[in-house]
C-alpha cells in the first residue's frame, strides 16, 4: 500500500483551517478512488457521527484562499467538465472524522488508504513533538552559550543527534535458536 499510496501524497493534501489539520472532501475522495459526490452522500447520511469538531463546511473566505494551494478548476487550459466556479463548499475533515469514514465507507481501498492517512498523521504528530523539543534544546543551549567554542561545538553535535533518524536492526536471516 505504500507504493500506491505514499505518504508524502497525503501530506500534501493536508491542511491548516480553524486551526485543524484537515483534509478536504474532495481530497479525500481522489485518495479514496470515489467520486466526491459519493464521499458526500454518504457523509449527509450519516451526519450524526460527524459532529463539528469532526467535519465542517469552508466559508466562501476560506474556500477562495485555499483556491490557489489546491487549484482544483480551470484545468487543462482553462477548460474544466466543472465550470469555472465550484457549485458547493467543501468540506473539511479532522483527524477524528477521517478516521470515523472508515464507518462510513466500507471498500476495500477506503479501508487501505484510511489506514495510510491515520499513519500520515501520526507521522506528523511525532515530526511537531521532535520540533518543539529541537527549538526547546536550543533555547537552553543558547542561554548557556558565551563566546566559548566548545559549547559551539556541543550545540552542533546536539543538533545532529537529534536531527539523526534512528536506524531499525535489521533481522537476522534464517531461523533463531
């Protein structure tokens, strides 16, 4: 699944609204291999498992800012099947109501790329946490800095182990006794 489905495509398609990290309607629905109105249809069907805080509805404002990073009409040469200005404004889905459509919708591939799309998140969690405590490490370090280059040197071997990805042992071929 991560060849069809890599994580950097999802992350891409993530985001910043009301101070949620969403993903739109009709993202969803390219990942999902569905048609956004299907997505949506479902989604109105089952409106009690998608309180506000699990989806809501762009403003005109929002859906127009967000207009440039997603350019989803005038394609092709300025021709678009869609017209040039979208009829509905889209939804916008949180972490929680992305995990709740995996209720909702029930294909093999919306089962595969939700499953994804939980791992992208929590990816991303786990990249904030290791910024938050890089920009905390500095600050301490920065305090006690003088002009003194063997702290200079321990700032820049802090920073290098903490920016270094662990490797995972690998498994030792054969059987084990």
């Amino acid at each position: 699944m991560n060849n069809l489905m890599p994580v950097e495509r999802i992350e891409s398609r993530i985001y910043l609204v009301r101070g949620h990290k969403v993903l739109l309607d009709f993202d969803l629905a390219v990942l999902y291999q569905v048609p956004t109105k299907r997505l949506n249809e479902q989604v109105r069907r089952n409106m009690e498992r998608f309180p506000e805080d699990f989806m809501f509805q762009l403003t005109y404002d929002e859906t127009n800012s967000l207009r440039s990073q997603f350019a989803t009409l005038k394609v092709n040469g300025g021709t678009s099947l869609r017209g040039k200005h979208k009829k509905y404004l889209p939804y916008a889905f949180t972490e929680q109501g992305i995990a709740m459509l995996s209720s909702v919708l029930k294909s093999k591939t919306a089962i595969q790329v939700n499953i994804q799309i939980m791992r992208t998140f929590t990816k991303l969690r786990a990249l904030m946490e290791n910024n938050k405590a890089l920009a905390e490490k500095l600050k301490e370090l920065e305090s006690k800095v003088g002009v003194n280059t063997e702290d200079i040197k321990l700032i820049f071997e802090t920073i290098k182990q903490m920016l270094a990805v662990p490797e995972k042992p690998k498994r030792k071929m054969g059987f084990l006794v």
